[in-house]
C-alpha cells in the first residue's frame, strides 16, 4: 500500500511541476518547460539506476520507468494543448539532442571509472556503463518511435472517431503508448543484457498500465486548467477524401456545382456594383462642375466644400476599379490572350482624365504601345492606375506629362512609362509593393495592383530613377514594365 502511495507521489511531482511550468509561458514562454523535459531526460537514464519500487502483489516498477512515462507525458501535454505540429517536431528533436549527449558520455564514464588517474569513491563498476550503453541506444530508438507513433495515432483518431471525447482518445494512446513500451523495451533489450534481471511479463505489463492510468488522470486535470484546444473545440474544417467517397456521387457534384454558381453570382454583383456606382460617381462630378461654372455666387467656403466633394468622388471611383482588380486577381483564373498595349493605354487615359479633370494629362510616344502582349483586358486599370499615380504625386502647379517608350524581344516586352513627378527615394522603392495586408486601412495600393497583375501574366515591374537624370530621383520617376510578348 506505501509503494502505491509513493507512486501516486512520484506522478503528482513530476506531472504537477509539468504543469506548473507550462503554466508559466504567458511571461517566461516555453523555455521553463523545456529545461523541466531536459530534467526528465536525465533522471530517465539515473533513476533506471538508483532504484525499483515494490508496489506489492509482484509488481515492481524502476524509477526510470516513472520518469519515462513522465517524458512522453509532457510530449503528449505539448500536443493537445499547442496544437501545432511544428512545435512538436521541435520537442522531439530536442530530447533526440539531449539523448546524444548521453550517448557519446556513456562510454566516456566507463573509461572514466576504469582509468587509474580518476577516483571512484563509491566503487562503481565501469562494466555498468559499457552494459548501459546497448540498453541506452536501444531505449532512445524506441522512445523516438513511440513518440511519433503517438502523435500519428493521435491524428487519425481524431479524424476517424468524432463522436469520441478527445480526451478519451488522448489517455487511450497514452496508455497505449507505455503498454508498447512494456512489452518491446524487454524484448529488443534481453539480448544485450543477459547478465542482468529485468522485469517482465505480466507484472511489467499491469506496472506500465497503472502508471499509464495516473499520468492519464493527470492529462484529463492539466486539460482543463490549461484550456486545451485539443479537448474543446472538435469541428473539422473541411470534408475528409473518405467523407468524399463514401458520399453519394451526385451529391458532391451538386455541392461542387452550388459553390460555382455562388462564385458566379458573387461576381456578376460586383460587377453590377461597381458598374453602377461608377456611373453614379460621373454623374455626381458633372452636377458639381455645373455649380462650380454656373453658379458664380458661391463663396469660397462653399467652393473648397465642392473641391473636397469632388476629391472624394475620384477617390470612390479609384477604390472601386482597384477593388475590381484585386476580385479578378484573387480568382488566380485569368486566361491570357493578346491584347493590343494601345488599345488599353486609351480606355485608362480616358478614364484616368474623366477622374481628374482639372489635370493635364501630355502624352508623349503613346503610339510605340501599339503592340500585342500576352495578357488580359484587365490590364487596363494597370495603366489607370500608373496614370492616377503620376497625377497624385506631380510636382504642384505642374501638368502631368508622360514619356513612353517600348523595347521588344522574342519573350518580353518591355514598357518604360516616365513622368516628372515628385519621385521616390530609392530605399523606400520596395515598401510600394508590400502586400495589402500591411498597409494601414488597406490604402494607396494602386502600384500593389500593377505588380500583382503584371505577377499574374509572368511579368513585372521596376521602378528606377529617369535616364537623363539617373542620380537624382527627384527629377521624376520611369515605370520598368516587363509583360510577356505575344505572337499574332
């Protein structure tokens, strides 16, 4: 009865200090927890030494036994309560680390206590580490595969019995874990140590079943008090491929054809949407340059009103166009075909001109764009967005005036735009196309749109000082455009 109280005692310091110090990674991370299994790993390879407790009734479990049970309990804590495989590969790896350590100071201690130059005060036998050794490499191999054989079973499962409390599953392949343990350990090891009497049969195995049942208890309690994912939440993401199979044919066609129709109606609203609001927009801007020429009486209050009207009208229509784009983007599904540069330079200028009206757009050597490239319409707002790029950024009280100029080969072709503009420093050139997800409230992402379409057809973009000024980006900035050719 004392040794089963003991026990108990060894698997609440153990488990208990475990949870303890994994409580502790909101301040101190998961540093503490590791050390705790490095700990573990040390008094795996000394208690299997020091002692064996007697439990009763024949039963005897070694003090290494408690220990490894407590090592591939931690491993077991990591998994249902951080979720993360990643995190696991790097538990495994580090107590595979430690294990090496041992492995090359084993035999340095068996020389150690053989060697005349070194004392020996307790009179320890060097014959027990050069033993220890084999039954060392033979226990690292089999924890190590017992390990990821544990948290392979853990996942499937998960999957395969959904109606199973997860911690039900979790205790069952623990236990299971230490059963295995049981039964292979004295298996693989016997060869090695015949000169040794180790535990084994039934009593090894009802020893590996009661630590299996206490470290368990104490899985469900750690559980709890920290809030493991693994047990709350049991909703699957998505349909397994058996799920597909064994589901009637008809079925999953329906379902598939249900999402595509919804993806169709989705983007025919866009469209309608944007079409609309757009014309909307153009209405708003002629009724407010009516006020502006007709009514002469307006005070200058009222005009800057209408001026901060009309900016934000030209504003809608740029996010709405640039919305559009980033739809067509993310569908990853544009057929490309050759278009024709000009054709496409003349919508955007046009639009770009109706957008900013009080701003004079002079284009210069638009007719090298009448070449066919690789790509999509979409292009279009390519353009429109470089075009309200220059007009936002021009020099003030300056007209907008652009360069164009177009060098071909047998595979790209490639579209210098210049203006004259305010530039961009060079070290800040990168952070343009950073992705939408970082940039504040999503904004001032037209150049983003260039990069990503022109990506999207195997292109890119480059920006780079003018050439008559090539060391001052002061003086204006040249659009790199590199767009697949095509073949008409």
């Amino acid at each position: 009865m004392i040794g089963i109280v003991i026990l108990i005692i060894h698997v609440l310091i153990y488990a208990g200090s475990g949870i303890i110090l994994y409580a502790l990674r909101t301040r101190l991370s998961l540093i503490p927890f590791y050390l705790y299994i490095g700990i573990l790993q040390v008094f795996t390879s000394l208690m299997s030494s020091f002692y064996v407790l007697d439990i009763g009734y024949g039963i005897l479990v070694g003090g290494g036994s408690i220990v490894y049970a407590a090592v591939i309990w931690s491993v077991m804590l990591i998994y249902i309560i951080e979720r993360d495989l990643e995190t696991i590969k790097m538990v495994i790896l580090g107590i595979v680390a430690i294990q090496f350590i041992f492995l090359m100071l084993y035999p340095i201690y068996a020389f150690l206590l053989s060697f005349d130059g070194a004392s020996n005060p307790l009179a320890i036998p060097s014959r027990l580490f050069e033993i220890s050794f084999g039954i060392f490499w033979i226990g690292n191999l089999l924890a190590l595969f017992e390990m990821v054989l544990m948290v392979f079973l853990l996942e499937r499962m998960r999957n395969a019995l959904q109606r199973v409390p997860a911690i039900v599953n979790v205790v069952f392949v623990y236990i299971l874990m230490l059963l295995l343990d049981g039964l292979l350990f004295p298996f693989l090891a016997f060869p090695i140590i015949q000169s040794i009497s180790i535990v084994q049969g039934i009593a090894s195995i009802v020893s590996k079943l009661l630590l299996g049942i206490l470290y368990g208890s104490m899985l469900v309690i750690a559980s709890f008090i920290l809030d493991s994912k693994y047990i709350r939440d049991r909703t699957d993401t998505g349909m397994s491929f058996a799920e597909m199979l064994s589901l009637p044919k008809t079925e999953i066609i329906q379902t598939w054809q249900r999402a595509e129709e919804n993806q169709i109606m989705v983007k025919i609203l866009l469209d309608l949407l944007g079409h609309d609001i757009r014309n909307y927009s153009d209405v708003s801007l002629k009724v407010i340059e009516l006020l502006e020429t007709q009514d002469s009486a307006l005070s200058d209050t009222n005009l800057e009103l209408i001026s901060e009207i009309k900016q934000a009208q030209h504003k809608t229509i740029t996010l709405l166009d640039n919305v559009l784009a980033l739809s067509i983007i993310k569908e990853r599904s544009l057929k490309t075909s050759p278009v024709n540069l000009l054709e496409l330079f003349n919508l955007a200028r046009t639009d770009a001109t109706t957008s900013y009206r009080n701003v004079l757009l002079k284009i210069q050597g638009e007719k090298s764009l009448d070449i066919f490239v690789n790509g999509h319409p979409i292009l279009q707002s390519m353009f429109y967005n470089l075009l309200s790029n220059m007009i936002k950024y021009r020099k003030p009280e300056h007209d907008v005036v652009v360069e164009i100029s177009v060098i071909t080969d047998t595979k790209l072709t490639h579209v210098l735009i210049s203006d004259q503009g305010q530039g961009i420093a060079p070290e800040k050139r990168e952070q343009i196309f950073d992705s939408l997800e970082s940039r504040p409230r999503f904004m001032n992402f037209g150049l983003y749109i260039v990069k990503a379409l022109l990506n999207q057809f195997g292109g890119d973009i480059l920006l780079e000082n003018r050439a008559d000024s090539p060391e001052d980006y002061r003086a204006g900035l040249t659009y790199h455009l590199s767009i697949p050719s095509a073949e008409v």
